[in-house]
C-alpha cells in the first residue's frame, strides 16, 4: 500500500470520520484558516488516482468515501514502521514505546492484559 503524505493522510482522517462527504464537508472539517478549495480538491484527486478514495457523482458535484479503512491502513502504516525503524521487530517497537512513552502503571497493565487475551487467543486456535 502507498504511504500518503500529510496533507493526504489528514483527509483521509476527516473522510474516515464523515464515511461520505462531498468536498465541501471535507473543507468545512478543517480549522480556520482553511486550506483553498482548489488545494483540497488537488489533494483528493491524488487519493482518488491512489485508489484510497471512491466517489459517487450527483449532477456536477462528486460525494467521496474511503476505499481503504483506517483499520488496514493504521495496519499497514504500523507494519511499514516497525519494518523501517525496529528492524521489522515487534519486540523492539514495544520496549522502545513502553520505556520512551513514560507509560503509568495502569496503562503498562492494560499493554499487559491485551497482549496476554492475543496469547491466549492463538493458542485456542492452534
């Protein structure tokens, strides 16, 4: 999957949140000053051409929806970093975001807890 860049990635954030949106709505998500309509509308033009966005056309105006979901592609992205930076190992990528993240005890349980349920999980399945 293609990584988008942020001017991308912050679209797609809007356009996972609204799940259909015509331009206008994804212009009116973002905070004053807000990006120009032509500079929104070049944007998703690319995500479209990227295959991260499909689109409906009503008349003259088009309503957008994401193609690709944030699950897949937080999935991905997350692959893709521990890939580039950990040396493609989930072992480094936790002990380096639990020891630089300065995590309370109570969320190093919950980490705890979760991975124990996935542990758990596998082993029914086997």
């Amino acid at each position: 999957m293609k990584e988008l860049t942020k001017a991308e990635e912050q679209i797609m954030q809007y356009l996972w949140k609204l799940e259909k949106a015509f331009l206008k709505d994804i212009i009116e998500e973002f905070p004053q000053p807000r990006p120009a309509y032509t500079t929104i509308s070049t944007v998703v033009r690319v995500l479209v051409k990227k295959g991260f966005i499909g689109f409906e056309t009503f008349g003259k105006v088009n309503q957008y929806y994401p193609l690709v979901s944030k699950k897949v592609y937080t999935r991905d992205f997350m692959k893709g970093m521990i890939k580039s930076f950990f040396n493609d190992s989930v072992g480094g990528f936790t002990s380096f975001f639990a020891k630089e993240q300065d995590l309370s005890l109570s969320q190093l349980e919950e980490m705890k807890s979760l991975i124990e349920e996935q542990i758990k999980s596998k082993k029914e399945n086997d």
